[in-house]
C-alpha cells in the first residue's frame, strides 16, 4: 500500500521525518522496504533511516552481505551494540520486560506428523555426514532446526559447489524446506498446512527429493 502511495505522491514526503526498520538482516536490493526507502530519500535528503537487527550472525551469510544490506538501506554507519556492554546491560535492567508466557499442547496428529518430520530430518543429516566435503560429524538433529546449521553446511560447501553432486545439492535445500515445514505445522491452520506440505511435495518430486521416499 505505501509503495503506491509514494509513487503515486498521496503522501506527502516532506512532512515522513525517517523510516525506523527492523529485522535488518532480512533486506535485499529487490524488496519492498528496499524501494520504499530509494523513493523516500529520492525525494527527501534529510529525514532518517534506521535499521535494526538483532541476528549477527545472519550477516556472515553470502559474500558481502553487510556491504548489500547498507547499502539497500541507504545507510552509511554501522554500530555493534553487544548486550555485556555497559550503556546495553543499565537501559535493559532499566526496562525489564514482563514476560507472559502460554504454551498450546499439540494434539495427537500434529505430535505424530512432528515426530516424521523431525526423523526426516535426521535422516538427510546422516547422509550429509557421509559427504567429505562437509564437517558435520558431531551434529544431530537438535542442530538442524536452526538456520545456522544451513549457513554452517553451506559456508562449507560454497568455496566447491561447482563440484559438490546433485545428490548433496538437494540434501542441503531439503534441509531447509524440512524446517520450514516444521515451523509451518504450529504456525499454520490444518488446511494451510497441508496446501503448503502438497505444493511442497509437488515440487521435490519434480526434484527428485530423496526425503519423499522415507518411510516416516
């Protein structure tokens, strides 16, 4: 909605005082905040742009990717505010949070199509073990739920991926898919699930996913 808004001058840009955007670390030269923020200083020279971004980590992926997200964003400085320095720990301990937690049992189906995905999933781990290209020896399956066991295979594999085989292409983008999928299964309603999980196995099976075979 702002896109055309901006585009088509319905706001006025003058009195837009500065964008504030947060998860940082999600931003490309292609998305949308990316061109909001290139009509916005196009036409506005003075008002602020800040980005924030709280998964480090996330900037080691690919080849420059703090110079690309910057300059995305229009930014010129970069800070490091770790949580032990002092200024981060007195404004935290200033503004404790009040933490409400609620936790939502998962019923019997949910539970059993949890338990497949999460076997799935450290099957294609035992098999990327077996590649020698790759260091994963003492990872489990606990380590590929997170988005930095991808980044880990992937930084490994990268320098030679011209010579890595098909076969250990797919393991490494099935990884992802799979974590997806479960993260999918609380997120998503039961019929959004499944359209995503049959839209999902359309596709690897095109790709000649070995995880679809698995008998989970």
């Amino acid at each position: 909605v702002m896109v055309m808004d901006l585009l088509y001058k319905r706001i006025p840009q003058f009195l837009i005082k500065g964008f504030v955007v947060c998860h940082a670390h999600r931003v490309t030269e292609t998305c949308k905040e990316a061109f909001i923020l290139r009509l916005f200083r196009q036409s506005n020279k003075q008002g602020f742009i800040k980005a924030f971004s709280d998964v480090p980590e996330a900037f080691n992926a690919g080849f420059g990717k703090v110079e690309k997200v910057m300059k995305a964003l229009f930014l010129k400085k970069l800070y490091l505010w770790p949580r032990f320095r002092d200024r981060v720990q007195r404004c935290l301990e200033q503004h404790a949070p009040d933490v409400v937690e609620l936790h939502q049992d998962l019923t019997d189906s949910m539970k059993q199509i949890q338990d497949s995905i999460v076997e799935i999933l450290e099957a294609c781990i035992e098999e990327l073990k077996k590649v020698a290209l790759i260091d994963i020896g003492d990872s489990t399956v606990d380590d590929g739920l997170f988005p930095e066991f991808d980044s880990l295979v992937r930084s490994q594999l990268e320098p030679v991926w011209h010579k890595v085989g098909a076969k250990t292409k797919q393991l490494v983008y099935d990884l992802t898919s799979l974590r997806k999928l479960l993260g999918y299964l609380t997120r998503f309603d039961c019929v959004t699930f499944w359209r995503n999980l049959e839209s999902l196995r359309a596709t690897e099976l095109g790709q000649h996913s070995s995880w679809l075979f698995i008998n989970a």
